[in-house]
C-alpha cells in the first residue's frame, strides 16, 4: 500500500471478546482459525518494554514497579487488533500510541479496543506498510513496540503456510522502527529465540544496537522460546542480559507470570 490512512471506523466481523489482565482489559479479535490472534508473547513485550519488574521474594503483588518513565509517544508496528500498544496503556507505560497495521479489518478491530475500553483519545490507528507510515513520521516516537512476523530459520520472513501467520519481511519493521524512532528512543521486539542472529543483523544493518536483552523460557529446563530484545541507534556495546523469564514451573504459573496476566 502506498499511502496511509487515519482510521476512526471500518469493517470488523467474526471476532471473539476476550478479556485480558485479570478482565480489566477487553479485546476483540479474530475468531480462531479465521485471523492472528493475539497470544502471552504481545503481553510479555509490552510488559518487557515498560520496564516492569515482579516484586520481591515475599512482597505482595501490588509492589509490582515500573522502572520507565512513560514514554510520551509510542508506536506499535504491525499492530494487529491493538494488543501491544493497549497493553502499553493499560500498563501505563506510554501517554499515547499510534497504531500501524496494513490490514483494513484488523486496524478496524484496534481502533473498536481503543473505544471499548476507552482509551480512543489515546490512540491514533494509521492504516499503512509499517515503513511508509514511518516515513511519514520521522523521530516522533519515543518507544516503538514490534511483534513482527516469525519467520523461517536464517531466513527473517514469515511462514504463510502456518494457520493466522502474519506474513512480512522483518527488515521492513526494523527499518520502520529506526524511521519512527526519536534520537533516544528505544524500539523493542520479540522474536523466536532461535532466531536472534537474523534479528540482530537486521539491527545492527539499521544503526539499532541491542541494549537490553532477556529469554523467555516455557520451563525451567527448556531452552528459551523468544527473546526481547531492547535496541537504541548508537554506538554498540553496553548490553545488559536480564534474568531469564520463566511461564510455569511445576505446572503452575511462575509469580511474574501470574502478575503480568492479572492472576
């Protein structure tokens, strides 16, 4: 698509409702089997890229703290139904988000979440190729979120063959990233743990250098499912791995999963 739209309202059919945090956020999205539905990895990157941390051994739920500030102006690229970027504001971890999403139904969708749990004078939906929109908004973003097409092994590009994959190229979001990304912004993504070589090289072939890194394991002994990745345009180096995230342990949701999810 070569241009880009603002989007105040448009088709949107065959979703489920869904709640999220505890029910203190609802989402409509794609009936499974009919689209992209959102799963734990948009909630893990918008918690990841607000800086959020579980509370001390033996310290209620409540202390939860957000180590960031909010960043004035975030973008969500390839945003879907809005569930990274709403995360973001649930967590308040961003002021305002501007959503981009090429597909009509599905930016459709975002910007009906934006109005149901009241947030649309918080958030902007631009219909659009996440680069071209970008383009058009040089250095105005102070946090950019990212949860690109999975792709191939080496390869960076998306499976179609996978039931509700998201096809693209990732060197297309992580150049709309460093496009929109303000001189000191951070742009955070989740990828396929496997495959943090190819998202590093399109980093780092962008000017983005890995700041801040952590693995997210399925359980203790496995090995890591995804990895988020923080990256800054800049000099290399200074790369702080985090703790690894663990989701269950003995069957059970570990505490920090148990927080993020609302349990």
């Amino acid at each position: 698509m070569a241009s880009s739209e603002n989007l105040e309202s448009g088709p949107s059919f065959g979703t489920t409702e869904d709640a999220l945090f505890g029910g203190s956020m609802v989402l409509f999205q794609p009936r499974r089997g009919t689209g992209y539905r959102t799963n734990v990895d948009s909630l893990l990157l918008a918690w990841f890229a607000a800086g959020s941390a579980v509370p001390c051994p033996g310290s209620p739920p409540s202390t939860a703290r957000r180590t960031r500030p909010p960043a004035r102006v975030a973008f969500d690229l390839g945003s879907g139904v809005g569930s990274v970027g709403m995360a973001l504001l649930h967590l308040d971890a961003a002021q305002r988000v501007v959503f981009v999403e090429i597909d009509e139904v599905a930016a459709s969708t975002a910007y009906r979440n934006l109005q149901a749990n009241r947030w649309a004078d918080r958030g902007q939906v631009v219909r659009g190729d996440v680069l071209e929109v970008a383009r058009l908004h040089l250095g105005e973003a102070d946090l950019v979120v990212c949860n690109p097409p999975y792709g191939s092994p080496g390869q960076g590009q998306a499976r179609s063959s996978q039931p509700g994959a998201r096809v693209g190229d990732l060197g297309r979001f992580v150049a709309g990233a460093r496009q929109a990304a303000g001189h000191r912004a951070r742009a955070c993504f989740v990828y396929p743990a496997a495959e943090l070589g190819a998202l590093l090289a399109r980093l780092g072939a962008e000017g983005l250098h890995c700041k801040r890194a952590r693995f997210v394991h399925a359980t203790p002994g496995a090995p890591a499912r995804i990895v988020l990745v923080e990256a800054r345009a800049g000099r290399p180096g200074g790369l702080q791995v985090m703790p690894p995230l663990v989701e269950r342990d003995g069957g059970e949701y570990t505490p920090e999963l148990q927080l993020l999810l609302g349990r």
